[in-house]
C-alpha cells in the first residue's frame, strides 16, 4: 500500500479493526461505542468507522469499515464473515 499509494496503512492493526476493534496495546482516541459497538475510533493516525453490525456466532461484527487517514478514505465491505481457511 505505501509503495503504490503512499499511505502507511498499519497493516497489523486491520485484523482487529475490521472486527470493530483498536488494535490492543496501541493507544487509541476518539472513541466512540454504543451498546459495545465501536462506533468509531483513532489510532494510529487512522480514523476507523465500523458500521452495520450484524450478529455472527454470538459475536457483533461489523459489515462496513470506513478508514480516513493519510489523505484517503478507504472503505472495507464484508459480505461473509466464516473461519479463516486452513
């Protein structure tokens, strides 16, 4: 990503903010949750929106992840939540 767009996106943070959560044992700001749904959140230079929860083996997670940071705005849709291939 930074060498094709030039963003410094942290790549380890996103497999927590996709779930709808900062990255643990970053700091984080700004936050902003509503019946412990991450409505948004800063860290790492990002401002992360997860939106459109929906229920998935007991646990909310997010369909819709909205990204700002590094003068882009990226957004992440997720059609199916699963296990993680093998």
């Amino acid at each position: 990503v930074a060498e094709l767009w030039g963003w410094k996106l942290p790549v380890a943070a996103l497999k927590y903010w996709i779930r709808g959560i900062p990255q643990p044992g970053a700091d984080f700001d700004d936050a902003e949750f509503i019946a412990a749904e991450a409505r948004r959140f800063r860290q790492s230079g990002w401002l992360v929106e997860p939106a459109e929860y929906r229920e998935v083996d007991g646990l909310a997670l997010p369909t819709r992840l909205r990204l700002e940071g590094e003068g882009a705005v990226l957004t992440v849709l997720v059609s199916h939540w699963g296990a993680a291939a093998p």
